[in-house]
C-alpha cells in the first residue's frame, strides 16, 4: 500500500508547546507508526509545491491521511479538486481531527461541517459502537485520552454510512468521533482526536484506529466503474 500522510505543518514551526510534542512535525508522528514491511509512506506539507500533492504522488496514493487546523483556506482549489476526484476515482482517505472543515472534506460531505470545541484539557473517552467493524479491530470497549479538545454536537456532516465510535468529554457534550463515508469508488474515515497541543498521536490505541482506517480505506484495486453508451452482452431479440 503507497499511502501519503498530508499536514500544514504550520503549528510546529510557531509553537513551541507544538515543536516539543512533536519535533518530526504532526505527519512525521504519524508515519512513523504507519510504516511497515507492506506499506510506502510518503509525507506531503502545505508549503511545498502543489501542497506536495503534485498529479504523479496523487496518481500513486492509495491512501492519503489528512491534518489540518489553521490553514485550511490556504489549500488551492485546485489541488482540493484533484483530491476529491482521486477520492471518487477509489483513493482512501483518511480524515483526522479538525480536517473536518478542509476543503477536501467539506467538498465530499457537502455541508458546514461545523461543531463546538472547547480548549479545557478535558477527559474524553471514545465508545466503540460499532465492535464488529474491522477499524475497531484489537480494541476493547473504549479508549481513554486523559487530555484532549473537546467537540461536541450538532456535528453538520451527513448522516455516516457507518458510525464506528462516539466520545464523551468531561464537560459532558458527546460527539461522534468516529464515521466512515463512501464517495464513488473512493472509502473515507473520519477520527476525531488529535489536537495539536496534546501527544495523541502517541497513544497506542489512537494509533491502531488510525492503522485499521487506512487499511479499511483502501479499496484493494477494485474494478472501475464503466459509464455511457454501452453495447448489449447478449442478442436482442427482434420484435
């Protein structure tokens, strides 16, 4: 599997808070559990050419990881349309924390988006509600995270093809944090943790949900799909 792990890479170069967390940059972390003997990593960081989504690494992802925050209106439209048509060409994605509101995943859901938050070092402890599902693979009934953002409902996205974990934060909103999405040929997973502020992308259960998402996304080569004028397979009786 060729997967691309894409971050603004932004919050580690102003924060200091940030920068100690995470010295290799949010997309170093986590390629770095991403990486095994069956998969190529690649990392791709706003500031590069064409975002490092240039047509050849696109062409060659089967699955693209996304982190986004500050910056989301800095991603060209252009690159955000080519994203989204790999994405229904068959790509996985996978969608990360406040990549909610990028614009590739705004495109593909077509609504706001939008949720509350709060900055509290809230507690929050994601359900699995869905044990059957093979993201969910290797874990027990929950996850706890001692310290993360909170988001809470109403979260504006269509309703989830399925709903694989919910989360409830200490200040007692809930959410649901964990929703996957099918788009054409194309499968997509949206994990909610992941705060820049915070190590999430350190913890072991984080990490597998996030290994079993790219596995799941990634639609293994599936046929593609053949549109228009289309000559019968069998003879058509006169009349």
């Amino acid at each position: 599997m060729n997967i691309t792990v894409w971050n603004e890479f932004r919050h580690e170069k102003e924060n200091q808070v940030v920068a100690d967390i995470y010295p290799e940059g949010i997309h170093g972390a986590i390629a770095g559990f991403l990486e095994g003997e069956d998969h190529v990593v690649r990392t791709a960081t706003l500031d590069e050419e064409e975002h490092g989504l240039t047509d050849e690494v696109l062409n060659d992802t089967d699955v693209l990881v996304w982190w986004g925050h500050k910056a989301h209106e800095e991603v060209s439209e252009e690159v955000a349309e080519k994203v989204k048509q790999r994405v229904l060409d068959g790509m996985g994605l996978v969608v990360l924390h406040s990549a909610h509101f990028s614009k590739v995943f705004k495109k593909l859901m077509g609504t706001t988006c939008d949720l509350k938050w709060r900055e509290a070092d809230d507690k929050e402890r994601i359900w699995v509600v869905d044990p059957t599902h093979p993201i969910t693979e290797g874990l027990g009934e929950y996850i706890d995270i001692e310290k993360e953002e909170m988001y809470g409902e109403h979260f504006d996205i269509p309703a989830p093809d399925e709903l694989v974990f919910v989360s409830w934060f200490e200040g007692g909103e809930v959410f649901r944090s964990g929703a996957t999405f099918k788009r054409g040929r194309g499968k997509i997973f949206y994990f909610r943790p992941g705060h820049e502020t915070y190590p999430t992308y350190y913890h072991e259960e984080v990490q597998k949900v996030i290994q079993n998402g790219v596995k799941w996304v990634n639609n293994g080569g599936t046929p593609k799909n053949v549109y228009g004028n289309a000559q019968p397979l069998e003879k058509i009786s006169e009349k």
